[in-house]
C-alpha cells in the first residue's frame, strides 16, 4: 500500500511536517519517497524524524556544534522504521545527498535548520527527466544555488581533496550548461544533454558541501530569505560577490573554525577555482576580478537581477531590520565553516553593499 503526500508550501512548516507524519504513523511506510525540490526533501526528512521518533525536541536537534562529529546532543538513530529516498525535481539544493534540513516553526517564526548525518538519505535518484521541464526561474535560482554550494564549499575551513574535485567539476559543468538549460527553460524545450549535466552538477556540489559544509554566504542568504521571503538560490546570488571579496581580503584575519591549514587562503582557493574554468588575469587582483565578473555575467544570462533593492525595494523596511538579520546570519551554523570570520559588522556592511551594489573592492 501506498500514499501521497502533497501539502509541502516552500519553507517548510513544522505543521506540513506533522501532518505527514501522521498519514505515516497510521499506515507505517517501510519506504519513504520526497519527490520534489528542496522544500520538499527538506519536509520529507523531517517526516522521516517524527515518524521514527515523535518524542523529539527540536531545540535539541538543532543545537548549534563545533565538529559535527563531535556533538554533544546525539542525533536519533535513523532507517529503523523507514528507507528514505530522494528524487529531486530541480537542479541545485542538492538536498538529496546533504545532510541537513531546514525547517521552521509557523507559530514563532523560527527556522530550525538541523544537521547530522543521520539526516542523509538512503538514496538518491538523480534523473534529469524529472526536471527537464522545470521552468525559468526554477532553473536558474537552483543553478546559482548550486553555484553557491561548490564556492563555499571550496574556500570553507573543511575542505579536504575529496570535496575539491566535486566543487571545481561541478563549477565547470555548470558555467558551460547552466544557461543552456536556462534557454531551454524560456523557449519551453527539453535539452536533456544540459539538463543531465545539471542535474549531475548540482548532486556533486551537494555531495561537496555535505562534507565541506558551506560558509557566510549561506548565513547571510538564509536570513535574507526569511525576512524579506526571497528564493533560496536568488538569495546567495544576491550576496555571492560581496562574499567573494570580503574573504578574498589578502590583509591577514581571524580565520575560521578547526581549519585544515595554516594561513588564510580563500584568494588562492578562488584563483584555483579561475584557472579551473579558464578565467586568465595578468596579477592575482586582476584574475580574481574577473572572475568576480564571469560570475556576475552568469547571474545576468539567467535573469538574475544584480542587487538585493532590485528584489526589495522598501529601502526603509530593509534598514529598519537589518540589525535583526545581521545577528541572526552572525550566528547562522554555516558562519563556522567560513574561510574568514566575519564580525557582525563586517556582515552588516556586506549585507548594505549588495543592497546598493557598491562592491568592496579587494
Ligand atoms: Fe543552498
């Protein structure tokens, strides 16, 4: 016997959750399958949680950690009752090979997002027929959010040689496919050649930042999207330059958490990354701005907007709460893994750049 769940809203509400761990406590799956984008793997996880323990308390599981292997609260062990799988429907969160799930709390507007590895699901059934028809916006806010994934996820503290290869082939793919697919999407055609290798992108950069983890560009995003309910992808888009050039920043800092080397690097990780899809420059500043560029031309071909105003508007509304946010992203689990750590001034200034579009220049 089978049943559909279909009530998944993006943000996925700890009442969505409920509600279909409920319809699975009353006929108990052995499989549980999230077919869907990131809202919707993200909801199914969190099923999966209350369906195999409704005892849990979800201040515990989100209790923010150093070393994800090294917790003190112990995740639930997961797969007793359940198999879990992940078919994604869009290009990009990579929700379906991560170990992490955001969800949020409808009566208080908190946003749990939990992380450990019991989260990981079983399998992941990656098929670019399931998302050949996705749509424009779809297509290109999931592609930049990969985009995002495989940059932090090069320059974070937890890099290792593993992560690196999945970051830098999945950047390749997606600078040559991305708006191959993003074209098809207009036009309303299939391209199952650009929409493989998306497909196949997005997956290797969630399989690089589920080890890696990710960095501030994440935090600002994550925050930016709940106050002012801009998409996910568009959200780290808006503050990838900024990012980008704070860590980039070759006066030495406070680096991050347990990192896996001795020196601040992040410029000579993003050079990597330049050379990796053939951005030339006659200086390090040189190569590094442009690939900035190549980056903010990508952004551009796939309807992006360049600024955080042109997506809201009400300046005043933003200043008024900028504060709020500034705290929140300081204290986002993803600040850790950051190459530099960021003062909460420093996101401040970043989050008031990418409003304007006035970059801090490295
Ligand atoms: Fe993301």
């Amino acid at each position: 016997m089978f049943t559909t769940f279909s009530n998944v809203a993006p943000d996925p509400t700890l009442a969505c959750a409920k509600e279909g761990a409920k319809l699975m406590a009353g006929f108990k799956p052995d499989v549980i399958i999230a077919v869907g984008g990131g809202s919707a793997m993200d909801a199914a996880k969190i099923m999966w949680v209350l369906y195999e323990h409704p005892e849990v308390d979800f201040q515990d599981m989100a209790m923010r950690f150093m070393d994800i292997r090294k917790r003190v609260y112990t995740f639930p062990k997961m797969g007793e009752k359940a198999y879990f799988v992940c078919v994604p429907t869009s290009a990009g969160t990579g929700s379906e090979v991560t170990p992490f799930a955001v969800i949020t709390d409808e009566t208080t507007g908190t946003k749990y997002p939990l992380a450990d590895y019991a989260l990981m699901p079983n399998m992941a059934i990656v098929d670019a027929d399931m998302q050949m028809m996705a749509p424009p916006g779809l297509t290109s806010a999931s592609g930049i959010d990969a985009v995002s994934h495989a940059l932090e996820a090069y320059a974070s503290v937890m890099a290792t040689d593993y992560t690196d290869s999945l970051a830098i082939r999945a950047l390749q793919v997606i600078f040559k496919y991305l708006p191959e697919c993003y074209d098809a999407a207009v036009a309303k055609t299939a391209n199952p050649v650009a929409r493989e290798k998306m497909a196949n992108a997005a997956t290797m950069a969630g399989m690089a930042f589920a080890n890696a983890f990710l960095g501030v560009m994440h935090s600002m995003a994550h925050k930016l999207g709940a106050f002012h309910h801009i998409p996910h992808g568009i959200a780290n888009a808006l503050m990838m330059e900024e990012v980008l050039r704070f860590n980039a920043d070759p006066v030495p800092r406070k680096m991050g958490t347990f990192s896996q080397y001795a020196y601040p690097h992040a410029l000579e990780r993003y050079l990597e990354i330049a050379d990796a899809l053939g951005i030339g420059g006659k200086s390090k500043g040189e190569k590094f701005n442009n690939l900035v560029a190549a980056i903010r031309e990508l952004q551009k071909r796939i309807g992006i907007k360049p600024t955080i105003r042109d997506y809201v508007p009400d300046e005043q509304d933003f200043l008024a709460r900028l504060d709020d946010m500034v705290e929140q992203a300081f204290d986002d689990q993803c600040t850790g893994a950051n190459p530099r750590y960021p003062l909460m001034s420093e996101i401040k200034q970043m989050y008031l750049n990418a409003y304007y579009g006035k970059h801090t220049v490295v």
